[in-house]
C-alpha cells in the first residue's frame, strides 16, 4: 500500500462527518466539520452545497459521540437499500457554522417573500398561457438561486419564462417539474389519522402503494378513505404489506377440506390478523377455529368423525372467546347473531327443551313431578284390565248374536209384555 492510500484512510477515520437535511424536499447529505460537540437539540446549521449557501438542520441529534457520527455513511445507505431516482442521500458540502437568531431570522425573510415569487411566477405563466401550475418557491438562503416547484401534465417549454424572471429578481432561476405526490410533500398538513403527513415528515423515497394491498388488510375501498392529499393510495398502506404476505401464506385457501376437533369441514374465509379460520361443517353451519388446531386434509385422506363423547372434550372451553369471534363473524356477514330473545325462542322449541311433547330416539322422558295412577293386586291399573277384557268380547258377543238370529224362541231372550 503507498503512502497516498495510508494518508487517505486516515484523513477518513479521522474526519467528521454530520448528516444534514436541507432544501424543502428534504434532501440528505453528509458534511465535514472539526467540532467537538453536537447540541442535543434540533439545531439549524448554515452549509455550502452545489446550490449555494444554505440553511440545513441535523438528522440524528442523539446519534453523535463526541461529534462523530456514531452509524457509518454505508450503514446509512444500506437503510435506503438502493439508489432509485427519489435517492435522498447526495454528495453533501461543507459545513460553514451553526445558525444563529440572526440567520434564522433572514431565513424566516426569505420564506415570507418566496410567497410573493411564487404568485408573481404563476401571473406569468398566465400571460404567456403556459399549461403549468407553480406549487411552491424556495429562495436559498445565500440568495445564488431561487426554485420553482410547478407540475403539467405536459412537457413545457419555459425558456422565455426563465428569461423573464432572471430579468425581474436579478438572480439565477431554476424550474423544478414534481409530480402529485411530491406537491403533498411541500404543502400538505395533517392526514386524517390526525399525524403530520409521512412524505413531509419522515418518508424520503416514495415508494409505489396498488390497491392490492387495501384489499389484503380488509380495508375499505372507498376512494375518498383510502386516498391521501396527493389524491393516489396512502403510503401507509405499505407499511404492514410485507408482514400481511407472510401471514397470509399461513392460511389454507378457500374451499379447502379440512379436520377440526368438532368433524371434517372447507374453509370458506380467514382472518389474516388473528389467524381465524371460518369453516362450514358438514351440518351447515360457520364455525371460527385457530390455525393450530386444525389440520388440512391431503388429497384422499379420509376425514375423521369425531364421536358425540368426544366432541365436548375436544370442543372449545372458552366461551368469552367464542362469543367474541361470533360476534365479530356477525358484523362480517359471515354468521347470523341472534337476539337474546330469539335463543329462548330457539330453545323452547328444541327437542332438549324438558317441557316438549316431543322425546328423542333411545331416551325416556323422564318427569318425576308426574302423577302416577294406582295399580290393583294384580299389578296392573283397572283401566288397562277394562280394555284387555273389552278386546277380547267383542267376537264372544257376535257370536251370540248370530245364535239368537237363528234361535229366536231361546229362552233366554224375552220379549216385552203387552198389557
């Protein structure tokens, strides 16, 4: 190794670099210093960038050491994992000093009168009656350039505009196009979650976010919910994607036959957050069963029936449980909840009500408050005897009477006497 290599990774180990953030997109970019402390506090410093003098702030108060920064520039680059177009990390500069109340004061100048740039900006455009929509103005704080943030949906030629506003302010004039949702990074607020919007306070790449991704959190697909300030889907939207895929690769897709501690059933739906399997058994109805206490059944095996001894044991014991998933399930339109009146209803009229005529198969109805009726001697009731004897008359007294049709003067028929 020669002396230049060793000079330069000492000049590196021994440099001190601060990551800034500066500009109103909120750029990245590492600077050099040789101060021995950084202020734990959201402190503004002036740096020299490509652009000109400007004012940036410190990314990471709580991550210096004696003034270096404690993660290496390619532990900051791994965070970002690779260089697309919306890259935040840039070349950097060189740090000039820490802001003062005067500098913050000239700065808060420039802001208020970058109003006034942009409006006059859009008036021209108007006379020249260019398609295109200025969106905001920066005028950097050393006063080399200003920068208008305008979009179109066409390509423009603005070379004349440029003419005329170098001419008006005396100074150089860049025309940046953005698209829509780096305008919500410029002048959006709050979202409706109530929180600073992600792009303006912490997202540097902006990646894409399809409608995929709603329907997999079971979100709603209406527009006006699901859209943010820049009228595309929410970034936020991505931020549990990758953990929604991996759990939803847990789950057995519908229609698939599977073995439960209650019988065999298919899956008809799924919760993908508590891990829910909604099956319908083979009797019709919905059931809510975890994923680890069913087994899904490989082509040709034969489900198991499960016997009426050993459905309690195997059946669920926590009923708070249960009467949550079900209610759930119920606002999901995936199972019918019934009112406490309608399960008495359902109840009377079930044949394991006590009060029912009805008795099933194998049981005897068994009701001890019943009154019994008295048995004779001969161990059996007088009624029972009566209608034993008067089945077995009946062909006695038929034949009799065919007898005294053919016998008419028998003496033991008498006739009435006539007086």
């Amino acid at each position: 190794m020669s002396s230049v290599d060793n000079t330069k990774s000492k000049n590196q180990k021994t440099a001190k670099q601060m990551l800034v953030s500066y500009g109103r997109i909120g750029t990245l970019g590492w600077f050099e210093h040789h101060e021995a402390h950084i202020p734990k506090i959201n402190t503004h410093v002036v740096i020299k960038t490509k652009r000109g003098l400007e004012l940036g702030k410190i990314v990471g108060i709580h991550n210096y050491h004696a003034g270096r920064f404690k993660s290496s520039p390619e532990q900051v680059e791994q965070y970002y994992c690779n260089r697309t177009k919306d890259y935040p990390l840039s070349d950097g500069g060189r740090f000039v000093r820490f802001a003062t109340h005067e500098d913050l004061g000239e700065q808060k100048h420039l802001e208020k009168n970058a109003i006034g740039e942009a409006k006059t900006c859009q008036r021209i455009i108007e006379e020249m009656g260019l398609k295109m929509k200025i969106v905001e103005a920066e005028h950097l704080f050393g006063g080399e350039r200003i920068i208008f943030y305008f979009t179109s949906e066409t390509r423009v030629d603005f070379r004349e505009l440029v003419r005329q506003l170098a001419r008006e302010y005396q100074t150089r004039i860049e025309l940046r196009q953005i698209g829509s949702r780096d305008e919500a990074r410029l002048i959006s607020d709050y979202e409706s979650c109530g929180q600073q919007c992600c792009c303006s306070r912490f997202l540097k790449i902006l990646e894409p976010v399809n409608m995929r991704m709603a329907k997999l959190q079971k979100a709603t697909l209406d527009p006006s919910k699901i859209s943010g300030h820049c009228g595309r889907l929410k970034c936020c939207l991505r931020y549990e994607d990758k953990n929604y895929l991996e759990l939803k690769r847990k789950m057995p897709h519908r229609s698939t036959p599977v073995q439960t501690p209650k019988g065999p059933g298919k899956v008809v739906d799924f919760q993908i957050l508590t891990q829910l399997v909604i099956i319908q058994m083979a009797t019709g109805d919905r059931q809510a069963w975890p994923l680890e206490e069913i087994e899904i059944l490989k082509p040709g095996q034969t489900p198991k029936r499960i016997k009426p001894g050993q459905e309690k044991k195997n059946a669920p014991v926590n009923k708070e449980q249960d009467a949550a998933v079900n209610k759930e399930l119920a606002e999901m339109g995936l199972v019918e909840q019934k009112s406490p009146d309608e399960k008495k209803t359902s109840q009377a009229g079930s044949p394991q009500n006590k009060g029912d005529g009805s008795q099933q198969p194998g049981k005897r109805r068994g009701n001890k408050n019943r009154r019994r009726r008295p048995k004779n001697k001969q161990g059996g009731s007088p009624n029972n005897q009566n209608a034993q004897s008067s089945q077995k008359n009946p062909p006695v007294q038929n034949k009799n009477r065919q007898e005294n049709k053919q016998n008419p003067s028998n003496g033991n028929t008498t006739q009435p006497s006539r007086e």
